[in-house]
C-alpha cells in the first residue's frame, strides 16, 4: 500500500513537470524545458526503482514528505495580501508633465515657452531626448522599415479616431436599469475583443489636472469627467513580446491602442445611442490615469514597473476607458499578492536596460505609496532603439502564457507571502533573460 502511495504522489508530479516542459519547449524557454527534463528524469527513476530496496525507498519517502510538505504550505491561504497603499492627501497629476506630452513640446512654440518656464531643470534633458532619432525612424538600434511603417499605420488610425471618442447622446433617453446596462455594456466590449472589463465610479483624484497633449489645447484645466467609468484590458500577445524591445514589440502595441481604440469608440457610441453621455478614452486622448481606474475597476494591481498587473495576463495588457453619466453597478478592487510579490521579485528592475526602474522599496508619490520609474531615463532607451522596448513586460513572471503550468503558480502565489517567495525564486532559476544585452 505504502508503495502505490508513492506511486500515487510520483505520477501527480510527472504530469505537472510534463506539461510544463511542454509549455517550456512552446514557449521556446530553453533553461525552463532543461530543467523540468531533468525533473522528470529524477522521477521516472524514483518510480522505476520503487520497491527495490529499503534504502531507497527510506529516502524516496523522506523527499516525498518534504516536497508533500511545502506543498500543503504553499497551498494554504494565511497573511493576506498588501495593496496599494494611500498614506497623505492625494494630489493630481499634470498630463503635461509626462514624457509623451513633453516629447511634443516644439522649440519656439507657445507651449515649450511655458512649459520650461515653470520647469527650466527639464529643458536640457527633454532637448537633448527630441534631438535623438524618433521612435520608429531611422537611427534607432533596431529600426525595420516595413515593421516601422505598420506600427506608424496603427498609431496614425488611432490618432484619426480621436475625433469619434465623444459624440451627441441620443434625444430620447431610456429608462436601463443599472445592472440591464452593466452587462449589456461588458458582454459589448468583450464580445469587440477586450480579455477583460470592469467597472467603478472615476475617482477625481485620478484626472489629470491640466491637458499635455490631444483635444482641448495645451494646458487647458480639466475640471469634470463623467462619474462612471468602464475600464476593459486588450491583451499583448505572448510571442510578440518575447522579441522585446526588438519591432515586433511595438508593432503589437500599436496594434492593440487600435484594438482599444475602436472598442472604446464602439462601446460611448452604444451608451450615447441609449441616450446617455459617454467618452471613449484612448492613446494619446486620455483624461485620468488608466491604470488607477483599472485597479478601481477589479482589472489587477499596479506592480513595480507601474503597469497594472492583470491576474491571468501580468503586465501584458493595453487598457481603454469609457467615462459615462448612465447608472451602472460597480466592481470591486482585487488583491492577489502583487505588491509582496514584486518587493520580492525586482526582475522587471534587474533586466530594465536604461536602469529606469527602482530596485528599492515604494515611496511616497503625490500621497501614494508606490513605486515610481524614472521616464526620461526609459524614455531615452526607446529613442536608442527605435521602439517602445517591452523588456520589462516580457520578464515579468505574470505575464506567462495561460495554461495549466502557469496558472498553478499563480494560484500559489494568491496563497501566501511563502508561495511568492518560492514562486520568485523558481521564476529567477528557470527563466533568465539576456539577449537583448548583446544587441
């Protein structure tokens, strides 16, 4: 009986290690597929010499226990799970100050004039960034002009689609009770190819306060926003983002703040039709922090990298927002260990080449305890190399594929503060990543 037991054990775990070296070898993870082979090495030999002697089996057992052990560990709920954490009164922040908007600035032009007049320590760094080759034009490290000229497509459609985020609603408004209109507009933006959608109320705290780039003019206040907001994730695909920062990488951001556009523009042209205001919310047209509604909204939690982190896709995700004044029920924020988890993890830091992410612990940023990324310094890498890099996307552990090797690890990591220490350790010993450092 005590035999079968072991066999019992053995087998459970040859399945799992099995399908993670296949997932391994899809997923072309050379390191991953050696070492899950050897694994499964090691366990068809303790099947294979089940019952041959007392000693090994004394020692087949012992290992069993042990591993059966960390297992039951692992897999108990107990700690909780940290969250972003508010510790002042929260300010807004000014969209001119982000480095897309600044990058815009021209020499000369009323809004450069202002801009480096109230921040005159930015003026050198920020010329110094426009003089570099543009993002997707010759110069950059790895500039493709086919690929370069695609992505140039998508984000040019985007930009044209500005002008159908915002619209007249319907004269006639009908009576949609709140959750008749929540799922009518959720089962919409999926059914258009968002991978998720949630809903909250928009908290005033994540607008923007003045406009830095798109409609309604430098600089101009931004007072008010419609109350509710509709927030749906399009997912970054897998073997796109294993060439990061290489083309590739780019040419699927582009193609999903496209996706996300028309969903978005789709999703404010159905509410304004039920007679409703409505505003689509898109790439280089956004009025408050995605990412802060997203985490509002039930869709994940901001990691280190200051990406939401969506709990089967990672960082992996472009996001959409629609803002509308029609009732709607509301989502609740989730919790899923992120936070312990990238204080443990740092790989997003460890990889990032222009050193732009904080291996330290989060800091107070206007009233939030958070992690915060040095922009001019990533954003003088994309200039270098002609795309929106990716890299720290791409090692970030949630952003594995879904299938059933992944989500095992993922459920273990919801667990407990030792499950995400196992889990980093495991993610740093079968993944390594640095073959863009030889480009």
């Amino acid at each position: 009986m005590a035999h079968y037991a072991l066999i019992f054990v053995n087998s459970i775990f040859l399945i799992y290690f099995g399908l993670f070296l296949l997932s391994s070898i899809v997923e072309k993870e050379k390191r991953a597929a050696l070492v899950s082979l050897a694994i499964l090495l090691f366990l068809s030999l303790t099947l294979l010499f089940i019952g041959l002697t007392s000693v090994l089996n004394s020692f087949y057992w012992g290992l069993n226990i042990i591993v059966l052990a960390t297992l039951a560990v692992i897999f108990t709920p107990y700690g909780g799970v940290a969250s972003t954490r508010i510790i002042d009164t929260q300010t807004r922040f000014d969209e001119r100050d982000i480095m897309f908007a600044r990058a815009r600035y021209v020499a000369g032009s009323d809004a450069y004039r202002d801009y480096y007049r109230r921040h005159p320590q930015r003026k050198k760094t920020d010329d110094v960034l426009r003089a570099m080759p543009n993002l997707l034009s010759p110069g950059g490290r790895h500039y493709e002009a086919v690929a370069a000229k695609m992505a140039d497509t998508n984000f040019t459609l985007t930009e044209k689609l500005i002008p159908f985020c915002q619209g007249t609603p319907a004269t006639e408004k009908m009576s949609v009770p709140a959750a008749e209109a929540t799922a009518a507009v959720k089962r919409l933006v999926l059914s258009l190819g968002a991978v998720d959608v949630g809903v909250a109320r928009l908290d005033p705290i994540h607008l923007y306060s003045h406009v830095g780039r798109g409609p309604g003019g430098y600089g101009s206040p931004i007072t008010d926003e419609f109350e509710n907001v509709i927030v749906f994730a399009v997912e970054m695909d897998f073997d796109a983002m294993r060439h990061a920062p290489k083309m590739p990488v780019v040419v699927e951001s582009s193609k999903q703040y496209l996706e996300a556009a028309k969903i978005a523009i789709n999703a404010a042209s159905f509410i304004r039709s039920l007679g409703y205001n409505a505003r689509a919310h898109t790439d280089a047209n956004y009025r408050f922090m995605l990412p802060a509604a997203a985490v509002d909204a039930g869709l994940g939690e901001v990691g280190r990298i200051g990406y939401l982190i969506h709990p089967k896709y990672g960082a992996r995700v472009r996001l959409g927002a629609v803002t509308t004044d029609i009732p709607l029920d509301f989502d609740s924020p989730v919790a899923f260990g992120v936070q312990h988890f990238c204080r443990i993890c740092k790989k997003c830091a460890t990889h990032c080449p222009a050193g732009a992410i904080s291996h330290g612990a989060e800091k107070p940023v206007r009233g939030v305890l958070k992690w915060s990324t040095n922009q001019e310094a990533c954003y003088r890498y994309w200039r270098t190399v002609g795309t929106d890099c990716g890299i720290c996307m791409r090692v970030c552990p949630y952003s594995k594929p879904g299938n059933f090797a992944h989500d095992v690890v993922r459920f273990v990591i919801r667990q407990n503060p030792v499950a995400r220490r196992l889990a980093a350790w495991g993610d740093k010993t079968l993944y390594q990543y640095n073959d863009w450092q030889n480009d």
